[in-house]
C-alpha cells in the first residue's frame, strides 16, 4: 500500500519504537494519529510534527477509548489504512520468588495491556479499514503487532511479559486468515534488544554487555530500523500472517 495521503493509528507513539514509526510515517507523506496515555510525551510529538500528526490521549486496554479514537482518526484525516500498535509494558518477576509465588495480578496486568491491548486495537482498526475503498491489489488495510523474541526464547522473570507476545504472535496468522476477505494485511514484529527509554533505565555497563551480546551488529537496535520495517511491511504486499524476528541473530539466554 502506497502511504502518501493516507492514514495510520500508532500506539505507544509517544516514545521509543512507536515514535520512530510516527516520525517515519509522517516523513513518507501519511497523516498519524499518536495514542498513549495521558502523562506521556505525546502531546510535545504531535506538535513537534505539524498537521499531519494528532495524539490521542487512551489506553489500549479500553473498549470505548478505543473506538473513540478510531472514529476520531477517520472524522479528522478521511479514512484509516494502518494501525500499529507499539504500546506495551513489562514486569520482573519470577513464577515462585523468594517471598512466594508471584502476585498474580502483576501476570494479569501484562496481558491485558500487551495481548488484550494489541487485540483491542486491531480488531477496531479493522472495523474501519474494511470501509476503505480497495486498491489495485484489492487492499483496504494493514495491521502491525509487536511482539518480541521473549515470545521464543523467554528469560527468567519474564513468564508474563513472555506469554503477552507469545499471544501476540500466536495472532499473527489467525488474524490474517480473518481478515483476508476485508483485504486486511496483518504482520508482527518480534524486536530483539532497541535501544528505547524502556531501556534507558538499565545501567550503561548493562546496556553495553546487552549490545556485546548481539551476534551481528553487536549493538543495540536503533528505533529507526525497526521504523523502516514497518514502513516496508505497510508497502510490500505480499507480506501477510508473517512473524519477522529483527534481532541480529540474537538468542536471548536463561538470564
Ligand atoms: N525496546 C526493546 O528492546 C523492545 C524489545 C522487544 C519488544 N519491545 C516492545 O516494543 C514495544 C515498544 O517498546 P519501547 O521500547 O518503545 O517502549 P517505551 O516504554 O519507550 O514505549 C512504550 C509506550 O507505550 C505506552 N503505553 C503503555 N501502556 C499503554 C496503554 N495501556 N495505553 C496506551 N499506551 C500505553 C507508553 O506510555 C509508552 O509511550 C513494546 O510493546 C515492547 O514490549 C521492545
């Protein structure tokens, strides 16, 4: 699908790698609609980028939020051809840890925001696009979910955050066979290790042993590649019901 003039909905838009997607998308010419939460820097994006960029402040896990956003994105910019959803959330926590098991509402909370979130989002984005007017290709839509390699090679303490994107890619292919009659594209992307403020936290001798740990390029992932990939996916489209892994090889060890 051709981007110039049409529509994308980017959650977690406000920072890492769902910015990088909004800054790239709008570049190419697309009008975005940011959604994040409230307190994020989605406001200061937005306006960094002009007309062609609107936040919304939501929350994925929200039905009516949601929707509000959707209709919003078609009312303001005419239609909505592609939705990524870049919002997620991750918890540390071991199945039985030294003070017993874990909380089970800290498993909770991660799915709901990482795999009901995701699954919000994308089945009200394609409510819309499947509105749209086809292409040559017959295509009305693209979807773009963010898994992660914990999703295959999960680490101690990540059992929750691991099952949200093992859920995540689970979809990838169920969804693309449901919306293939819309001519609705689904692609997920598993990222390795980007250097994001989700990983701005971690100290700089961590971060650098992270980056070592990468088989080729022994570095942190830039936001701007992972950006690129989206772009490419919304444009080739014979990609559909794919997991793409954007790593460096990397196999994430127990710990
Ligand atoms: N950075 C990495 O190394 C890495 C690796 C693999 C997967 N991922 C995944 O990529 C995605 C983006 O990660 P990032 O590193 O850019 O993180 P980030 O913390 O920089 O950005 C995440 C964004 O999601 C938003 N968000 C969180 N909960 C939300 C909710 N309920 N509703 C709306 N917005 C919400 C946050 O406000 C934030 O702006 C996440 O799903 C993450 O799990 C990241």
């Amino acid at each position: 699908m051709e981007l110039k003039g049409r529509t994308a909905l980017v959650t977690g838009g406000a920072s890492g790698l769902g910015r990088a997607v909004v800054e790239r998308l709008v570049g190419a010419g697309m009008n975005v609609v940011i959604l994040d939460r409230e307190k994020s820097e989605g406001a200061t994006v937005a306006a960094g980028l002009g007309k062609a960029a609107h936040f919304e402040p939501s929350d994925v896990t929200s039905p009516e939020l949601v929707k509000k956003a959707v209709d919003g994105a078609v009312a303001r910019f005419g239609g909505l051809h592609v939705g990524v959803s870049c919002a997620g959330v991750g918890a540390a926590a071991r199945t039985l840890g030294k003070t017993g098991p874990m909380d089970l509402e800290v498993f909770r909370t991660v799915i709901n925001v990482n795999l009901v979130g995701t699954f919000n989002v994308a089945r009200l984005c394609a409510d819309a696009m499947s509105r749209n007017q086809p292409t040559a290709d017959g295509e009305r839509g693209v979807i773009i979910n963010t898994a992660s390699i914990a999703a295959f090679d999960g680490q101690v303490g990540q059992v929750p955050y691991a099952a949200s994107k093992g859920g995540i890619v689970a979809m990838a292919l169920p969804m693309a066979r449901d919306l293939m009659k819309n001519g609705i594209r689904v692609v997920t992307i598993a990222p390795g290790i980007f250097d994001t403020p989700m990983l701005a936290q971690v100290p700089e001798d961590i971060r650098r042993a992270l980056g070592e740990s990468v088989p080729f390029p022994s570095r942190l992932g830039r936001p701007a590649e992972f950006a690129a990939l989206a772009q490419h996916i919304v444009e080739n489209c014979m990609l559909n019901g794919e997991v793409i892994r954007l790593d460096g090889a990397l196999r994430m060890a127990p710990k």
